[in-house]
C-alpha cells in the first residue's frame, strides 16, 4: 500500500448526502475482484447519460473542465452508506481520488477505505460548506491535506481532522493487512512448526 504523509491536489465538491456505495460502484460492475479497472464506472449513472458510458453528463462536477484530474472529493452527510462492498474505494482510488471529505461516512465504507489506502476525512458541516462554496468560486480548486498534522489546508483557512492511532500509523507507513501480518511473520511460524508437534 503506498505510503500517504500529506497530499496536495484539485478537489472537486459533490454537492449530494447519503452518498450510496451503489452510486459510487454499481452492482453490474462488481465482476472481478482485481483492484483495478473500476475507475471508468465511478459514479456511473451520475457522470454518463448512457448506458454504454458513451455520453458524459456535462452538469456532474467530475467532467467539468476545471475539475479535471481531481485527487480529492468533498461531499455532504452519510458518504458511502448502503450496501458493504469494498470495490467502492477501489474505484475510487483507481479514478485517481486519494481522499474523500466530508461531515460523515458510513462505518463499512470508512473502514473499507482506511484500509486500502484511502483517506477519509471528517469535518463540520458547516466546514465542508464553506469547502464547496469555495471550490465553486475560487479558480484555484487545490487544497492540501497533511495526515501528519491532522490538518486540511484550504485557501485562506486550515482544519483539523481526527484519525485514530492505528489507522494513521497504517496510512503514514504504507500498511495494509497484509503487510500487518507479515510483520509477525516469525510468531506464525513459530506456531506453525508447535502445532505440527502437537499434530503428530
């Protein structure tokens, strides 16, 4: 997993709540479990006119010109409530998002998200609607966001953010669950090789 410090990049405001995972990954795109490839289908019936994907939907805020190639979304209330599936921050990470901003989250979707690497951050609603407010206005749509310092820099204004000891170390050192395990690589051996004794 790589390794997230601080990150600075073009955040685009979605101006919905209850943001469900079925809008961010549709049930008829969970057909592998590679973590690539779901990026195109992001939001799919919210950025296509289409079935087929042929036809952007120039009113969604993604396909806008000024939010080309945004690494960072800020949302309202209750993002990624609804069904549990871990192909939502996948397709969100394979868009190219490293983080997500917003009032709340789902627990399923937060965890799901902590846990493959993509940050998610909460700030006070009245925060976030300063954030959109000014990423509608402002020609400059960066922002940056520091996980050492628990902080968000925006424009003229900076905000703290909570993120528990676990899930911070995780994301600061590049440490999925994998990597986790791995780390008591010998204590499992160990046991292995104990319970062969016992086995026989």
């Amino acid at each position: 997993m790589e390794k997230f410090i601080t990150h600075k990049g073009i955040a685009c405001p979605l101006e919905y709540a209850n943001i469900d995972t079925d809008q961010i990954i549709p049930k008829q795109f969970l057909l592998s479990v590679s973590k690539q490839g779901f990026g195109k289908h992001l939001f799919h019936d919210l950025r296509y006119l289409d079935d087929k994907e042929s036809v952007l939907n120039p009113k969604f805020k993604l396909n806008q010109t000024e939010f080309q190639g945004a690494s960072i979304l800020v949302a309202r209330d209750n993002f990624g409530c609804g069904s549990s599936r871990e192909h939502a921050p996948w397709a969100l990470m394979d868009f190219g998002i490293k983080v997500v901003i917003a009032p709340s989250f789902a627990d399923i979707f937060k965890n799901n998200a902590l846990g493959n690497g993509l940050l998610v951050v909460i700030l006070k609603e009245e925060e976030v609607e300063w954030l959109i407010t000014k990423l509608n206005q402002n020609p400059d749509k960066n922002i940056e966001i520091s996980l050492k310092d628990n902080k968000v820099l925006a424009f003229d204004k900076e905000f703290s953010f909570f993120i528990d000891d676990f899930h911070k170390n995780c994301l600061l050192n590049g440490l999925d669950k994998i990597d986790l395990t791995l780390k008591h690589e010998e204590e499992i051996k160990k046991y292995e090789a104990q319970s062969k004794v016992y086995l026989v």
